[in-house]
C-alpha cells in the first residue's frame, strides 16, 4: 500500500518571492491574472496534494509544484480557493492563469482548455474499517449509500455504474453529492453513508493516517492523466509553465517532489 506522510511546510511556501531567474530567460507573462503574480484556481482538502495541516498551513504536491513553477518563471505564486464544481468557469472568468487541482485530462474538457499533464491519478472507494460491507468495486455498491464530491470525475463514474445497475434489475447505488470533497469524506468517517468516492491518492493517504478507521474497497481504477489546465488562447502562459516545468524534469526537481510526497508510481513519462 502507499504511504503518504504527514508533511509540515513554512507559511512562505504558499506565496515565494522569485529571486531566481527566469527558467526560460524570458519575459513574464503580459496578460496575468495579477501582475507579478501566477494565479491557481484549486479546491483544497484532496491529501497529499493540495491541502491543510492541522497547522492551517496549506500544503501537499501541487502546492509546491505551483510554487515551483511560478518561481521559475520570476513570480510569486497565488492561490485562489474555488469549488470544484465551478473551477473550470473561474479559469474561463479571468479569474486564476490556470488550474493546478487533480484536474483529469478528459476529452470533454479538451474542447474547452488546454492541458500541461504532470502525473497520473487513479479512482478507488474508501470503507469503515473492516470493509462491512464486503465492497470489491463500483459493482459492488448497489443498494448503498456512496458519497463523492460534487463535479469529480467519481461521481460520473457512479452515474453510468447506476444504469448498469438499472439495465440488470439491480438496486441503484444512493449517490450522496457534497460541495467539497472533504464532505464527502466526513460522511464516511460519522457513518452516513457506506462508502466515500474518491482518487486513490487521497484514500491511500487517509488510510496510512487513519488505518484504524478507514480501509480500501478493492483495486484502483480507471488511471487517468492529471494536468494544469489553461485557457485555450492563451499560449503565452501556457508556454512559460510548460517550460517551467520541463526544467523541473530535467534537472529532477519533479522526480524530487514526487519522491518526497511518496507519489512516484504516478510520475507522468
């Protein structure tokens, strides 16, 4: 099973002052959000990714990813906290440069954005200790009450599993939908519902935190690719990140972070 640890950053890594050159030797950006600044729209409370401690520090992969390449395009970074369900209209409303949110590369989503990939994700069930209701998979929920985060990818996959389940004579699952995934995930944990949907990354990392509470249902399923998406037009921006982060792979600043936040096995190639 992976292990994700409990990791404690400074306060400065939320907004770093770049006082580093420019990975591309280039200009930044004309037409930022905030001048001086690379803007993220992105729902926090998906660990180890982008969250916060039990210091209200925000944290995780993606926060330091982003750190990393608005510094090396000469920037501070910023973060602008948006549901999830409403992210991909932010980024369209000028209101953030690009998402950098465990944002799956989907075809749907291509016709509106443009994706910079930078790992894989997958999807997995967390259950009650003990698993009591013996869940293998999505075709074991039928009848069940699963919570999931309103507009993830999990819930669209509950969605077409409840017509499988329709076709076969079978008990639809109950879908509970909550604003935030972090909901989702507290009904689970007060016994509300009988299973909580969500990416492998996140469960794993509550099941090493809380092994006690919470287990696995099954395997993983459905590996995507998981990107920063930006707004179809603007290849400026989205040229200065993708440079950014190529120099993060070359000289194994991204194989670094990925190491450090016990995410190797999804390193994008």
């Amino acid at each position: 099973m992976t292990r994700f640890p409990l990791k404690l950053m400074s306060a400065f890594a939320i907004v770093l002052t770049a006082g580093v050159a420019n990975a591309a030797n280039m200009a930044p950006p004309a037409n930022l959000t905030h001048a001086g600044k690379l803007t993220f729209c992105a729902e926090f409370g998906n660990p180890p990714l982008g969250f916060y401690d039990e210091h209200q520090v925000l944290t995780g992969f993606e926060i330091e990813l982003g750190t990393e390449i608005a510094k090396r395009m000469g920037l501070k970074v910023e973060w602008k906290e948006v549901a999830f369900s409403a992210i991909i209209p932010a980024l369209m409303a000028k209101q953030c440069d690009a998402i950098l949110s465990q944002l799956f590369d989907k075809p749907e989503r291509r016709e509106v954005v443009d994706f910079i990939n930078y790992m894989y994700s997958s999807q997995s069930l967390l259950v009650a200790k003990g698993n009591p209701k013996n869940i293998k998979g999505l075709d074991g929920i039928s009848g069940l009450k699963v919570s999931v985060g309103n507009g993830t990818t999990i819930q669209s996959l509950l969605d077409a599993q409840n017509k499988l389940f329709k076709e076969a004579g079978k008990p639809e699952a109950n879908v509970v939908v909550f604003p935030k995934d972090s909901d989702a995930r507290q009904a689970l944990q007060t016994a509300q519902v009988d299973a909580y949907g969500t990416t492998l990354e996140t469960a794993a990392f509550f099941f090493q935190k809380a092994g006690q509470v919470f287990d696995i249902a099954g395997k993983p399923f459905n590996k995507i690719k998981t990107g920063m998406a930006i707004r179809k037009g603007d290849g400026e921006i989205e040229n200065a990140i993708q440079t950014a982060f190529d120099a993060m792979r070359a000289d194994g600043t991204y194989s670094k972070l990925l190491q450090e936040w016990e995410l190797g096995g999804d390193a994008i190639e």
